[in-house]
C-alpha cells in the first residue's frame, strides 16, 4: 500500500462476476485514489461481489450492492481504509455490511480449516510474486531437494485421496507411475469439473491457479514426468484464462521449463479445452479426448497408471487433490495426516449450492455431519421453506432425506450409508422438490450425456426415462402397471450397477434409488414401503 | 482473410499439427475462426492430421460444442444442474423457450452445470455467466433482442 492511497480487492471469480463483479471494479478501478487488484473468491458466495479494502484493522469486506441496489461508493472504501484501528469495524456503512467486518473473522470462514484453499480470495491469481509471497513454491523447493521416492512417500504418508470422487489413495497412484515402464510419463489434471454442484475446481484455478501448478511439477518430479495437461471444460472460460495466464507466468519465473530453478527437473504443462461431454470427467475418457478421439471411456485395466495417455504411463488426478500436495511437502505429509479421522485424512472443500442461504465454499476436516453442514453453515434454505432432501456427491449422487442428514462426510461413514461423497458438492432442495421428477432427471441426464459406448447405460438409461415417464403418469391413480413399471425400474438399475463400464451408467441409479427408496410418496408409493431395497 | 474455405481450414489446421493429440485444439480454432465445422471441413482436417475422415465426423459429432452452422446472433444456455433446478432453473429453461420461441435470432440450449452453483439459477446470455436470474432480470438483460 502506497502512502496515501488505499487498495481495494475485488474477486474476479465467475461466480462474483455473475452477479455483476465486473462492473463494480469497472467503477472503482476509476477513482485516483483506489489501487484495484482482482482476487479469486473468498468462497462467500451468497455476499459476492464482496469488496475488500485495505485498512490498519486488517482487510475489511463488504457486499458490493446494498440491499436496494446502489452501489458501494469509493467513498465509504476510502473513508474505512484510512479509519483508526480503534473505530467500529462497519457503523454507518451497514447497509453494506452484511455482517462483515474483518473478513477472516467472519463465522462462515472463522470455522473453516483452510489448506488447499489457503489462498483462496486473498492473492491476485495473475501474479506469479503475490503468491510466492504467501508461500508458493516452498513445497516444489523442498521437493526438488529429496529423491523423487522420498516425495511420492512424503505423500503416501500424508494420507491423502483423490478429491475428484473416487478417493484412491494419491501416494499409491504416484508409487505405481513411478514404477511403471521406463520412458516418457505425463501428469494430467483432470479439470473437467461437470458435476452439478460442484466448483471448487473452477475456484481454485481461477483464484489460485499457480498452487496447481506447483502440484502438478512436484508430481512430475515424484513420478518422471515430463508433460502435463490440464483438461479444463470449454464452460469454464475464466478459469481456462486464468490457467493460461499462470503458465505463463510460472515458465517466465523458471518453475516451468527446462531445468526448473536449476534442478533436474524439467516439466512444462499445456491447457487442453473440453467441448461439452461430462463424460469427459471420466478418467479414460478424458485421455481419449486429449489424444483427439470421441470420449468413450476404455476398459480397464490397464490402469492410466501404467498405460494411460498415448499408452504411456500418467498420473490422472483432480485439481483439488494436485492443489493440496504443495502445501503437503512444505509443511510434511504427517501435518496432513492429524487433519481429518480414520481413513479420511485431511481436508475437504466442501461446496455448498442449490437451495441454500449461505452458499459458498467450505474447507473443513473430514467429519462434519451433512446437517451441521448445510444448517449451522448453510444457514438452511435461501427459500425459508423446509429442507426436503440433499443431494451430495453429484448428479450420480444419492438424495438424502431430511431425516438422514446425521451422517458424517467422511468416504468410511459415507459409503457405509450407502451414498458416497464423490467431488464434496452437497445441494439443498426445500419441501417443494419433486424426487419422482429428479429421479427421472438423473435418468434423462445419464441418456443425454452417455458415451455410448457400453449397453447398460445408452439404453439403460434411455429406458429409465421412459419407465419413470409411465410411473410418474400413474402415481395419482397406481394400478398393476404402475408396480409392474416400478419392477421394471429396479431391475433396470441393478443391470445398470452391475453392466456398466464406468462410473456413469453404474451410479446413475444412486440418485434414482435413493429418491425411491426416502421418498416413495412422490412415486405414488405408501410412504412406509420401501421398493428401492437400498439407497 | 482470403482464400476459400478449404485453404483457411488447411492453414488453422496446419498451426496444430505438430501437437500432441491434436484434433479438439484444432477443432475448436476452426469453429473459433469461420464460426462452424462444416461437413467438408472433415476431409481437410483429415488430410493435414493423417486421420481418417470417418474418425474427424465422428469427434465431430460426439462433442455438443462443435456446430455445423452459424451461431445465431444471440445465444441464451440455461442450466438444468440440480443446483439450479433446486431454486428454480427448470421453470427458467422452459420459459426462455418459449420466450425466444419466434425469435430468429436467438437460440436457447440447456447446459448442465456452469460452476455457479450456490447463485443460481444461472445462465450464459451471449457466452457471459449470469446468477441469481429470474424473469425480470433475463428480460432486462435480453432488451433489444426481438
């Protein structure tokens, strides 16, 4: 901060801009006296556009708009900045305030254990020094003064899995590239975040983009790889420029390139644009679609480990988990560890959507319960209205009913539910959600956006929506048609769980299931039966 | 630019040859550069990747991006993720078909999932992200359109 002058941040996340972020920095960015830096998110979203501005009591945010729409004057930033650090950290400028004083100190963060999204909203993404200046870097330095199978158990040791659904254990994935066929390896991020409910990948490259860099040449590092790819979908243009950006940045500072900081490593990474397939979220189909192909996904094995993109051997990890591995190596995979419970170590950035008053993002420890989740943090539904039904984990995600929402969001308490956690996105639904309508969604979804390539789920889905076409149809007035529909779809689940290829025809039923079996009165069912047989 | 249709898509072509896995790259700077992927397109594209032209129509055709025509001048996505169907986005979809329904001009697609999932509903207007949309505000925003 220049004497005299006075720095404002304002997020240049899609989400902030969606809600008009641009146009605040557009008048702010023209006062003389205002020096503007755009920021990622802090993950506040139902606040955004937040502003930040710079004063002795530390950064202080307020809501872009009043309630009534006027916006925040130049003014009232300049007359917080430059206020003593004795005077009330909002007063007249309530209207704008929401609550908001220091941001850091705001409940919604104060709660939260920031490790992968430490960053998240405070650096300016396009500046490769800012976030060297908030410790970037430190881990790929320590990196690349251990032997690459030190830093692959480094990150064994710290427990972590992969953030992108699956949650396979990272440290074995990078154990078995680096053991794998001698020659050229690739590192790829998988950055083809088409789940709904989900943004924290989109976040995270658009407010700190660099972290994933550092991931991704720490993994090239631990494994032998030489070239990696980010795979970013074509309906994340902020973030695919944001990458870009950094790139750049990042090979003009040395940290990609040929013999990076003088070490023997040498990496460079390019950003590869998706063209609207979420099937492409699928690891195979993802190495399929960079190699030039239709995304179909592959039969495995073999695993990408060991013959992945162009049959070489590649690591294939989400953002999240690639972003987290910086802060791993710097601070020891052990610190990791003491984060999280049992076989769930550390963080989850949690993101929190659909119905809900305080939407956002949320990093927390593995453990809390969806309830404490979406009520103590969510604040509850944006509608006022009841909560019917979360659905966690995506649209292959189950739909958990109000009474059921005590399960902890770990991968162990999860899946003994029978739900998963999948990529951490958890949507609200109030009391005026139709599941019956929903399942078939999740039927019609699976139909629209299957590769193909395997029977089960083309037609499986295909003749989902066609079955809960008919049970809808009867649900008022259920007669033998309607059970015999009802059978059918049950079984056509159970061929879909069980004959599918991938993860998308096989978990396309959770979804359905769940809805049937929590909530069987939208299915024209007596509320006691249960005919799903399971979640 | 000069030339015919064949040389420009040789020469965009040509800038990705030498990549690895090459063919969406180069799809998207054709559309990027002459609006569309035309049916023709495929032979050229063939040719300078040493693909098949069966394998450049089918890539073609498997990805929703890659249109074989123009644009339309003005394009509305709306979302019909979860997210958004939980505070509304379904009701929005269907009435901005219908809106834009005699509108030449104007094309309305359903996108699943644009990232913006705790501000819906949310819609791209002429590939910019909008939040937090109703009625009024598509209206608004959309002014001028008809």
């Amino acid at each position: 901060m220049t004497a005299g002058r006075t720095t404002v941040y304002v997020p240049g996340d899609a989400a902030a801009v969606s809600v008009g972020a641009d146009d605040v920095a557009a008048a702010l960015g023209r006062h003389p006296e205002l020096d503007l830096v755009r920021t990622g998110s802090r993950g506040m979203l139902w606040l955004e556009p937040l502003v930040e501005v710079d004063s002795e009591r530390g950064r202080i945010g307020l809501s872009a708009f009043a309630p009534d729409g006027t916006m925040l004057s130049a003014e009232t930033l300049l007359s917080i900045g430059s206020a003593a650090a004795t005077a009330p950290a909002v007063g007249e400028h309530a209207a704008y305030s929401l609550g908001v004083g220091r941001v850091e100190d705001h409940p919604f963060l104060a709660r939260q254990t920031r490790v992968t999204c430490a960053r998240l909203g405070i650096v300016d993404p396009t500046s490769e020094q800012d976030y060297a200046a908030h410790g970037g870097w430190v881990g790929l330095r320590r990196a690349l003064t251990m032997a690459p199978a030190a830093v692959v158990e480094e990150v064994v040791s710290s427990g972590l899995r992969g953030r992108g659904g699956a949650g396979f254990p990272t440290g074995l994935k990078w154990r078995t590239v680096a053991g794998a066929e001698p020659g050229l390896r690739f590192v790829c991020a998988n950055a083809d975040e088409g789940d709904s409910g989900t943004f924290a990948d989109r976040m995270l490259m658009e407010g700190d983009p660099f972290a994933l860099l550092e991931g991704m040449a720490i993994c090239a590092w631990a494994v032998g790889a030489t070239e990696g790819f980010i795979y970013v979908r074509s309906e994340y243009p902020h973030a695919i420029a944001a990458m870009r950006k950094a790139i750049a940045a990042a090979r003009a500072a040395g940290w990609l390139g040929t013999h990076v900081h003088g070490s023997a490593l040498s990496f460079d990474v390019e950003v590869r644009v998706g063209a609207g397939a979420y099937i492409c979220g699928e690891e195979t189909s993802m190495l399929e679609s960079l190699e030039g192909r239709r995304g179909e996904v592959r039969a495995k094995p073999p695993i990408p480990a060991l013959s992945g993109l162009f049959g070489r051997p590649t690591v294939v990890n989400n953002v999240l988990t690639l972003a987290t591995v910086p802060a791993i190596l710097a601070d020891g995979g052990e610190r990791y560890a003491a984060h999280g419970t049992d076989r769930s170590r550390g963080t989850q950035a949690f993101q929190l959507g659909g119905n809900v008053r305080h939407g956002g993002l949320v990093e927390l420890d593995f453990g809390i319960t969806v309830r404490e989740l979406v009520e103590d943090i969510g604040g509850g539904t944006r509608s006022g209205r009841p909560i019917r039904a979360v659905q966690v984990g995506g649209p292959l995600g189950a739909y958990l009913p109000a009474k059921l929402l005590d399960v902890p969001l770990t991968y162990e308490a999860m899946a003994e539910a029978g739900f998963m956690l999948g990529h951490g996105g958890v949507v609200v639904f109030d009391d005026t959600v139709d599941l019956g309508r929903m399942a078939r969604f999740a039927m019609e979804f699976c139909a629209k956006e299957s590769c193909g390539k395997c029977t089960p789920c083309r037609i499986g889905s295909q003749r989902g929506v066609e079955t809960l076409d008919r049970i809808l149809a009867d649900r008022a007035h259920p007669g033998p048609a309607h059970a015999a529909g009802l059978s059918l779809l049950t079984d056509l689940c159970t061929t879909m769980e069980r004959g599918s290829l991938c993860a998308m025809g096989g978990l396309t039923p959770m979804p359905v299931r769940s809805a049937l079996t929590h909530f069987p009165e939208d299915f024209g069912l007596d509320s006691a039966a249960t005919p799903g047989g399971r979640p | 630019m000069t030339g015919t249709r064949d040389e420009r898509v040789r020469e965009i072509v040509t800038r990705y040859a030498a990549h690895r896995g090459p063919l969406l790259p180069a799809l998207h700077a054709v559309q990027e550069d002459l609006g569309w992927i035309d049916r023709d397109d495929a032979a050229v594209i063939a040719d300078v990747l040493n693909l098949s032209k069966a394998d450049v129509h089918g890539v073609v055709t498997f990805y929703a991006d890659f249109r074989d025509a123009a644009a339309t001048r003005h394009t509305v996505s709306v979302c019909r993720g979860e997210a958004c169907q939980a505070v509304g986005g379904q009701e929005l979809y269907e009435r901005s078909v219908s809106r834009f329904a005699t509108i030449d001009d104007v094309t309305v697609t359903e996108v699943f999932c644009l990232g913006n999932c705790a501000l819906g509903p949310s819609a791209q207007l002429d590939g910019r992200l909008h939040g937090r949309l109703s009625d009024d505000r598509v209206s608004a925003l959309t002014q001028g359109w008809s």
